[in-house]
C-alpha cells in the first residue's frame, strides 16, 4: 500500500511539532530584544564576551578596574547593553587626523581660489 503525503500536510506536522514550537518562541524573543532601548536589553557574561569578542578573564579584569558597569545576583553577572555601549563610547580612539584628510580652515594660499 502507498501513502501519498500531501506537502502541505507534512508542513504543518513539522511546525505543529512541541520543539518547533519552542524554536519559534526562541527566535521571536531574540527579535524582539533586539526592538528594545539599549536600558532595557540585558545581556549575561557569556553574551558580554561574544560582542565584545574578549575572554572571561577580560572581562572579569574590566570588572575589577571600573571600565565596565555590571550587576550581580549570587554567582550570575549581568549586563545592561547601555553599560556595554558606555564602555566602547568611553574608550573610543579618535583616528588621527592625517587619516581623515580634511582641509584645515584658514588662509587660502595666493594664486588659489
């Protein structure tokens, strides 16, 4: 006996499925982080190294000298993305002005307009 399975049919089993489910709702609240203000984003150790591609060991160093704003319940540190953005604001270089090439204001040489 054959069994033709509609494609749409097999569609809907799969996404109906619980882990599918659970994917779905995953995903939608990693979009919706994203949708928020800065303030209210908050991110783990984990999440803090990934984005600012630095150890643990970093991290924990940013820590100790005050570079990094971070608050703690028991054992688990968190993040707001705000503190996160204040940090690179803060240590931000400036790139030299050679690299930028813009005209000084000033005198204009004679022979040029």
């Amino acid at each position: 006996m054959t069994v033709k399975v509609n494609n749409a049919m097999m569609r809907n089993n799969i996404f109906d499925s619980p882990a599918a489910q659970e994917f779905m709702r995953e995903l939608k609240s990693e979009v919706l982080k994203f949708q928020r203000p800065a303030d209210q984003v908050i991110i783990d150790e984990v999440e803090l190294c990934s984005i600012l591609h630095i150890s643990k060991r970093h991290a924990a160093d940013l820590r100790k000298e005050g570079k990094i704003r971070y608050s703690k319940d028991g054992g688990k540190l968190f993040y707001k993305l705000s503190w996160v953005l204040e940090y690179i604001d803060k240590y931000m270089v400036e790139p030299p002005t050679s690299f930028l090439n813009i005209p000084k204001l000033g005198k204009v040489p004679i022979g040029r307009s």
